[in-house]
C-alpha cells in the first residue's frame, strides 16, 4: 500500500476523539476498500484501534482509574452499524428508558428498533438487537418522539403514573413536546394520551 496513503488514513485517526466508532466506508474517500482495510488491519496491529466487528472498529477509550481499555459504547456502534446499513434507528426497551432517565438499569441487550431488518450482533460480552419496525413508523417522528413512545411501550399502560409524566415533562424541552405532540397522532390511544398529560402546559 502506499505509505501516504497510510500516513492520511493514520492522521484521521488520531485527530478523532477516544471512544469513536468507524467504519471502512468512512475512509473509502482516501483509498479503495481493499487498501482501507489494510490501512485499518496495521492499524489494529499497533493498537491504535481494535476491530468490532467486520468492518466496525474503534479507537479506543483508556481508563486511569480501571487501568485499562473500556469497552466500546454500544450506542455509537449500533448508530455506526445503522450508518453502515443506511438503517433509521431508534432506541427501544431498556435503552429507551434509560435515555430518559426513567431507569437506572444497565441493559441486557441493548435494543434499538430499525426500518432494516431483524439482526443481532455481539462484541466483548455486549448483545446488540435491531428489531424491524414499518419504515412509517421511525423516518416521520423525531428521534425524542420515537424514544418517547417506545419508553411508553416498554413501560405498558399499567405503569405510567405521575412520576413518569412529571419526569418526562421536567426533561424534555418546549420545543421537543410541540413536535411530539404533532408527530404522535399515529400511536397507540394511550400512548397519546399520555403524551398529551406530558406536553400539557
């Protein structure tokens, strides 16, 4: 491979901040695929990224207080995969929940629902599920929309209480519950009574 094509693909690396998730394609605009990936292989070899998966990789994050390297935010790299896959996604389950702060619970999977189809992916002990959902039903909501109801779904009707609308009410901004509330008309009928206790001045 030529060495300036190395030395550029090298230099982006290490202009990125710790902990960012890259995937081959991300270079495809300096050198083929093929060479990209031998770029990336060396790269690998003297640790200054370590691969995901296929074509997934990271620069890695060191913590002083662990003494050693932390495992990839599963977040980026389901946004990266998406990205990959030219996948809308958006977090569901447990993810969801605690994006809003209404659980303080580390997912067992983390999920996130996507006009693609159903896929699961692991890495070091971590579990990824893309659950497929209608196009219609992710690409015309906002991505705090569609967390909103899919906390919603994850909580079920039995367990929205106060706490819950008054949590949501105090984080989301103005803004956010005006297009919430245009954007939520499709939903479930509770989902959107609920939503309108949330965005209610």
């Amino acid at each position: 491979m030529a060495s300036g094509i190395y030395t550029e693909i090298k230099k982006r690396i290490e202009l990125a901040e710790s902990g960012t998730v890259f995937l081959t394609s991300d270079f495809t605009d300096i050198a083929t695929t093929t060479t990209v990936r031998k770029c990336l292989a060396r790269q690998v070899e003297e640790k200054n990224i370590r691969r995901i998966m296929d074509g997934v990789y990271e620069k890695p994050v060191y913590s002083k207080l662990l003494k050693e390297y932390i495992p990839a935010n599963p977040e980026l790299v389901a946004y990266a995969i998406a990205r990959s896959f030219h996948w809308t996604i958006a977090p569901c389950g447990d993810v969801a929940l605690n994006k809003l702060g209404l659980s303080t619970q580390v997912p067992v999977v983390w999920s996130y629902i996507s006009d693609g189809p159903y896929r699961k992916f692991s890495w070091d002990n971590i579990a990824l599920s893309f659950k497929h959902r209608a196009n219609r039903e992710i690409s015309f909501m906002s991505e705090t929309t569609t967390l909103v109801v899919e906390a919603l779904k994850t909580l079920g009707k039995e367990r929205i209480d106060e706490s819950i609308i008054l949590s949501l009410k105090s984080r989301l901004p103005e803004a956010e519950k005006k297009k919430m509330l245009e954007e939520a008309t499709g939903v479930s009928e509770w989902i959107h009574a609920v939503i309108r206790k949330v965005c209610a001045e």
